[in-house]
C-alpha cells in the first residue's frame, strides 16, 4: 500500500496532531541567571583584562586632567591581590605571570593598607637609590635629565579650577577671552629612553627628597604634577604613598583617554555632549621614547 492510500485508510489509527505549547510567564529565574553572568563576565573582564578609569585629581597634569576617563590594562605586569575590581583580599605576596612595569609607565596603584586606588608615575625600580635635590631627580647619584620647556596654557573650567594655593598668580586670560592656568612645563627623560612633560611652580617641600634604596620587589612612584601629587615622597599620614611601594599593590597600566568631561555636564542630557573635551579623546598615556643613554 502507498504511503498517500496508508494516510487515507479509514482503519489506520489517526495521527494525533502537535500539541501547541501554552504560553507561559517570564522565566524570572532564567532572567536572574542571565544576568548573573553577564556581571560575572564583566567582572572578569574588569580583573583580568582592563577597566575603565576616572582621573579625579590634578597629580598627572598636564598629562592627565580631572575629568579623564581611560583604559588600565590588567595583564602587563600580571595578577596580584589588588588585580580584582573589588579590592577585598588582603595583602598577598607575589604576582601571578608578574613581570616589573617599565620606567615611565604610568599605573594605578593601591597605598599600602588602602583599597583607594591612585594613578602614578613609575621613576625607581629595585635596587636604584633615589633622591630628589631642588625638584631634580637623581637615580644612583645621575641627574635624570630635566629640560625647561615654557609654559602652557590648560583651559580652565568645572575640573579645571587653576585655583591660587595651588597655582599661584598663574590664572590669566587668553586672546580668546577665555581663562587659562599658565603653568611652567619641564620635560624629563628618564635612563631608559622615556619622556614625558611635568608641571613645576617652584619651591615645595617635595622638591628635596633625601636618599632611599629601593627595596627588591618595590617601585617608586611620583606624579607628574610635582607641586600638587601625594607620592611616594610623602607618607601615607599626608595621603601620600609612603616611600617605595610593592609591585604587589600596582593594578594596572594606564593605556589611552577614552573620553573626557570638563564638569559642567547637568541632568539635562542636552548639557552632555557640551560638555566634552573632543582633544582628549585617543590621548595615549605611553611615554615618548627617546634613545636611552
């Protein structure tokens, strides 16, 4: 018998038909599920890859200003207790694939027994003695090379406050009306290569900074900002990081500005895009590399 004459037999059993499925509610546990791993895979990718970060003080200007918002990679020095978005562990020696950060990179990095986390400069690495003589760095007794380079102007605004006991008698206005912090750049060039604009206003008490060997296993971190970064020149009584810090306690590099706000933004979203700094976008935070000596 042919499959259509089969199909059509009377005394064949009839073919039941599909059942159709009832709708149903939302699956909330399928819905809680979905989104505990979505933070678990941006977790992860916050602690072991790069994270966005937000510059809230003046420490690395003129590189960086408040209001900056970039990427710190997470794997160029490995994983250590710090590496986790959230910093809950407490101190653990060693670093997981550790490698030691470069002089000049800048990172991020927690003051010994604090889980806030600073943006720096890397000047000293194990081993180096450092001193500091009239806003002059000396690695083993060498004068790392410091150049006068004029003054810039940096736009004044909401993050951008260019305020007098801090920058005294450098707030001035522009050809264009608008108000600019003037403020004396030197460029320095460290051994290996690595260069990089500073800001220096004149005499503070971190211009002199008395010799310290750097322990194995330590860096030695400034801002760029001399006059106005609580380094590892001040103890962490004065927020400061308190002398050479251990690798451990670095979190990461900083890459590139993603973007950045000058502080006048308000609920209104159509302050937001006015708000903008469009120059910073793509800034690249890597040193400059010169010929070391």
């Amino acid at each position: 018998m042919a499959a259509e004459d089969l199909a059509l037999d009377p005394k064949s059993e009839p073919v039941a038909a599909p059942e159709k499925r009832s709708a149903s509610g939302t699956d909330w546990w399928g819905e809680v599920k979905g989104i505990f791993w979505l933070i678990l895979a941006v977790l992860g990718f916050h602690s072991l890859i790069a994270k966005p970060f937000y510059i809230p003080s003046e420490s690395m200007m003129p590189g960086l200003l408040v209001g900056d918002r970039l990427v710190v990679t997470k794997y160029p020095y490995g994983y250590s207790f710090i590496s986790p978005t959230f910093h809950l562990l407490p101190f653990i020696s060693g670093r997981l694939f550790g490698s030691m950060p470069e002089r000049g990179d800048v990172v991020i990095v927690s003051p010994p027994g604090s889980r806030t986390d600073y943006i720096k400069r890397v000047i000293g690495l194990p081993g180096d003695v450092l001193e500091v003589r009239g806003g002059t760095i000396f690695l083993n007794d060498v004068a790392v090379e410091r150049q006068a380079a004029g003054h810039r102007l940096i736009p004044v605004d909401a993050n951008t406050r260019c305020e007098a006991m801090h920058y005294p008698d450098a707030l001035v206005s522009g050809e264009d009306g608008a108000h600019y912090c003037r403020v004396a750049i030197f460029r320095e060039t460290l051994p290996n290569g690595a260069s990089y604009d500073t800001i220096d206003m004149g005499y503070t008490r971190g211009d002199n900074f008395a010799p310290v060997e750097i322990p194995d296993g330590h860096v030695f971190l400034m801002g760029d900002n001399r006059d106005n970064s609580a380094d590892s020149r001040f103890g962490v009584e004065e927020n400061g990081l308190g002398g050479p810090v251990p690798w451990e306690n670095i979190g990461g590099r900083a890459e590139f500005v993603t973007f950045s706000l000058d502080g006048s933004a308000t609920l209104n979203p159509l302050t937001w895009w006015q708000s903008l700094r469009p120059s910073r976008t793509g800034a690249s935070l890597h040193p400059d590399r010169a010929d070391a000596e």
